[in-house]
C-alpha cells in the first residue's frame, strides 16, 4: 500500500515528468551551525524585508534594499531598538525605502525582539536552531506572539528565507492538504487545523526523510506546474 507521501511524490512526477525535474526545484535549509552562524542584524534584516514585502510588490522592495540598509544602520537591532519616536518618524519619510510609518515601527519593536532573544537564548540562530521541527506551528505561534507583524506568511516566509527548516503554507500547499482530506479548507488559521497539518508533515517526514521545505514543495508541486 502506498504511503501518504509517495502519493504526493507520485503526483509531482506525473505533473512535471521525473524525479529529476522535481529535485531540481527543491529549496535549502541551513544546519543548526549555519543558523548560529548566521549574525543578528541578518535576522532583523528578514523580519523588515518580509514585513514590507507584506501587501506590497516584492520586486520594488528588492529594488530599494540597499536605502533600507542605509536607513536602518545595517539593521543593528541596539541601534534600531534605541531610535527615538522622533528618529523613527524621520526614517519613515526618508525617499531611500518604501515610506510607511507603522511598518518602520514594527521593524523597532522586532529589534527589542531580537535584544529578547539574545538575552534568552544567545541569539536568534540559537533560538532557531534549537526550535523542534515536529513543532513547526508551535514556532509560528511564537513569532506571532513575541515578534511584531510576525504572524501568518510572513512569520512562515521569514522562517524560510534565513534557512530555518519550515514547510509553508501557500494556496497550493492548502490545496493539496485538501486532496487528500487533511484540511477542508485553504486558509488554514484555527489551532485544530494546524495542528492536522504539522501532524501530516511530521507523518511525510517519517515516510520520506527528508526535510520540511523540500516536502511542502512537492506538495505545491503535485497540483501542477508553478
């Protein structure tokens, strides 16, 4: 009898011709050593990039990243956490990034975010690095809580784009979820429901070996071509 993922592995091959082809579209994590390794203001500088990217065009925002990094000082979280109300203003109406007084703010109160982290585990790398994968929600729900405009993709993208082992659930991840009557629905936020999801991906896991990310892209790559 065929397991859960090698009817999802079945279908990507069927929807893109070979295993190979599959391989090849597969994203990367970083080890633990490479998370540690990874420096602080790298960390504050993902959680602003994804933060403006939020409901925005993402080329604009990869298009202005070098006044971002002028404006906030290389996203030194000391320096960012100890801007004045006042200073914070001026940086949300300097030309060199995209002007939005809220999300400037958000990127300050995930600087004391991070001096949190650092405080507590050493460091974000660290923080991430120790974090289960068989818990993955339960580290969404913390960025949520602790972090600023941390929650939802964003939270789950930031996690992705520094490294962390996280599976994401975009539209077509939901969709195959659905398939296979895991969930019954694409916006996946009620607690129950997450928790069948990350009960499914620790079940793929099991099956596969293989890590988070490269099982939620043969998911999204099981419905189709991208």
């Amino acid at each position: 009898m065929s397991t859960l993922y090698d009817r999802y592995l079945s279908r990507a091959i069927d929807q893109h011709g070979s295993i190979a082809a599959i391989e090849a579209q597969l994203p990367s994590h970083k080890s633990p050593a490479e998370l540690i390794g990874t420096t602080d203001d790298r960390y504050l500088a993902e959680m602003a990039a994804c933060i403006f990217r939020a409901g925005f065009v993402w080329r604009v925002v990869g298009q202005k990243w070098p006044g971002f990094e002028e404006v906030f000082n290389h996203f030194l979280p000391i320096w960012v956490a100890m801007r004045s109300p006042e200073q914070i203003e001026e940086m949300a109406s300097d030309t060199r990034i995209i002007r939005n007084l809220s999300k400037v703010r958000a990127v300050q109160e995930n600087a004391q975010f991070v001096l949190e982290l650092q405080e507590q585990h050493g460091g974000v790398g660290q923080f991430l690095a120790d974090w289960p994968g068989d818990d993955t929600i339960g580290l969404w729900a913390y960025l949520k809580k602790h972090g600023c405009r941390l929650g939802g993709n964003s939270g789950q993208y930031f996690l992705r784009f520094v490294g962390k082992d996280t599976f994401v659930l975009s539209r077509d991840v939901a969709t195959a979820l659905m398939a296979e009557g895991i969930v019954d629905r694409t916006q996946i936020t009620a607690k129950r429901d997450l928790i069948k999801v990350q009960d499914a991906f620790n079940t793929l896991q099991s099956q596969s070996g293989r890590p988070l990310c490269e099982i939620s892209m043969i998911l999204a790559l099981s419905l189709g071509p991208r």
